[in-house]
C-alpha cells in the first residue's frame, strides 16, 4: 500500500474512481432522464478536506453534473458534513451524488473499529446515504490484512449479501468496487469469480474499474458478456503507454473507452465516474482533460 492510501486508509477514506450516467449514445441507455458526467471525489481529495463547498462548485463549473463520495464515516459523516448539510452543498453546487464509498471495517484505527463502515454503524450509514440521495453503496476497498484465503472472500460475499440487504430496505442498492489483486489467481481460484458467485445478483452488484480491471489482464467487454446487468456502476480512469502502466488522463492511454462504452447496455451500467488517483499538476487540469475527451467521444 502507498504512502498516500495508507494516508486514506487511516482517515477512514476510500478509494474509487469517477461516476457518470450512462451516455446518450448508447442506445440500451438512453431510456435515462438525463444524461450525467460524473467525478469520483478522491480525485480531488485535498481540495475537498480544504474547501468542499469551493471544490465542489468548481467541479460543476468544469461540466461534470455528478459526482461519487469517498471519505464518510461515521463521525464524519460526509467531508464533516451531515447528510443533510452536504446534500444542500450538492444542490447548491448543481451536482448529485448517486454514489457514495464504504469500507469494509475489518481494519480498525487506533485500534478501534470504525464507524459508518459494513461491520460498525451500517444502519447510520445507509440512513445517511438515503437522505444524501445516494442510490448505490460501495464497498470501495480492501485492505491487505481484509483480503485473506478464499474462505475469507467467502465470508465477505456474506458481508456483501448482509449489507444488500439493509441497503434494499431503504430503496438502496449494494456494490463492491475491484482493484487488480481480486483477480489474482488464489488456491486455484480467482477471488472476482468467488464473490459473483457467492453473492446474490440483486443484493449486490459491481463497480467495475475499467483501469484496475484492464491491468490485471481481464477484458471489461468480456466480464459484461459474462455476467450482463451486473455492473451498474464504472470507475473510468486511463493507463498510461509507459512500462509501469500508470494513470494517466481519459483519452491519454491506452484503454479502448469506445469498445467497451458500446456494451453499456449489456452491463447494464446507469452511472460511469472518472477518477485520476495521481494526477502529475493539479487534479483539476487533468479532469479538466478527461472530461474534455469524453464530451468528445464518448457522450
């Protein structure tokens, strides 16, 4: 884990990638109302601990209509806001928030667990989503000791099926959101695999990271073909033509976007956030960049 996540990690933040609605030109899509371009917030993480309400409103001024949140807990709430107070910021802003991003909770601070998480305080959490007007809660990322042996992903399948369930008593709707290492083949077996299978279809649906997908050798288009109506939600973020295979601004990469946003229908995808989680000047110019690039040709 980097420096940086360990930082996240520890302020009870979570990883993500951008949100958006699914594009008019997709035809399997085009029965939404509007069309939305969204922002996963780690993106722009510094300047929302800053200024949320400024960091926000210049979000909106650079065209993107939703965003995704990442850092609630249950102390916090939402960037230090209750779920009332930030659901005004959003209006305000001229943005929604369709999503929003959990930890699991097994991994405590200062060896106290943390709340707002799947495991502490889930009931305040999913209240808090509702009122916010988030739709899909994530279970964003896990952390090393979190991952385990297959039983354990096992028994986060369970997890993810418990919190569906809470989540579908108040309208809401369950995701888990991947990184590479899910994918990694374990006791002859890929942890991905397991939790598609082990969790109920409707309980609990996917984020797929376009990014961390494609680096781990998986073909997004594939995945849709193979499991269709299951991924929601896409993390939409770049991989740079270098050997370290980096992140790099939507359009600037390597990733065929256009391949696969012609099967949104098939994966039945409602919203797409771009999220840069290194960006190489201010984050600002580079989705400044991304979104540029995606009114182009994708939407």
């Amino acid at each position: 884990m980097s420096t940086s996540r360990r930082a996240f990690v520890k302020s009870a933040g979570l990883l993500s990638a951008g949100a958006f609605l699914a594009p008019s030109l997709v035809a399997a899509a085009a029965s939404a109302p509007k069309s939305y371009i969204g922002l996963q917030l780690y993106t722009v993480r510094d300047a929302m601990q800053k200024d949320p309400a400024g960091t926000l409103a210049q979000v909106a001024q650079l065209g993107y209509t939703s965003v995704e949140g990442a850092t609630y807990t249950g102390s916090q709430n939402f960037y230090g806001m209750t779920a009332a107070a930030f659901a005004k910021q959003l209006k305000q802003a001229g943005l929604i928030m369709p999503s929003s991003h959990y930890r699991l909770g097994e991994e405590q601070y200062q060896n106290q667990p943390v709340q707002g998480t799947m495991l502490y305080g889930w009931d305040k959490a999913v209240d808090d989503a509702a009122q916010a007007g988030v739709k899909y809660m994530v279970c964003a990322y896990l952390s090393e000791a979190e991952r385990g042996n297959l039983d354990h992903y096992k028994l986060l399948a369970d997890r993810l099926n418990k919190a569906g369930e809470r989540c579908k008593k108040a309208g809401l709707q369950m995701c888990y959101h991947n990184h590479d290492f899910e994918f990694m083949p374990l006791e002859g077996q890929v942890p991905y695999d397991v939790l598609l299978r082990a969790t109920d279809k409707d309980l609990v649906k996917m984020e797929l990271d376009l990014y961390w997908a494609t680096k781990a050798g998986k073909d997004p288009v594939a995945l849709f073909q193979q499991h269709p109506g299951r991924f929601p939600l896409w993390h939409v973020k770049d991989m740079d033509k270098t050997p370290k295979r980096d992140f790099t601004e939507v359009g600037s990469g390597v990733i065929d976007f256009k391949r696969i946003f012609a099967q949104a229908g098939k994966s039945g995808m409602k919203y797409f956030f771009v999220e840069q989680d290194q960006t190489p000047g201010s984050p600002f110019d580079s989705i400044k960049k991304s979104i540029t690039h995606i009114k182009r040709t994708l939407v």
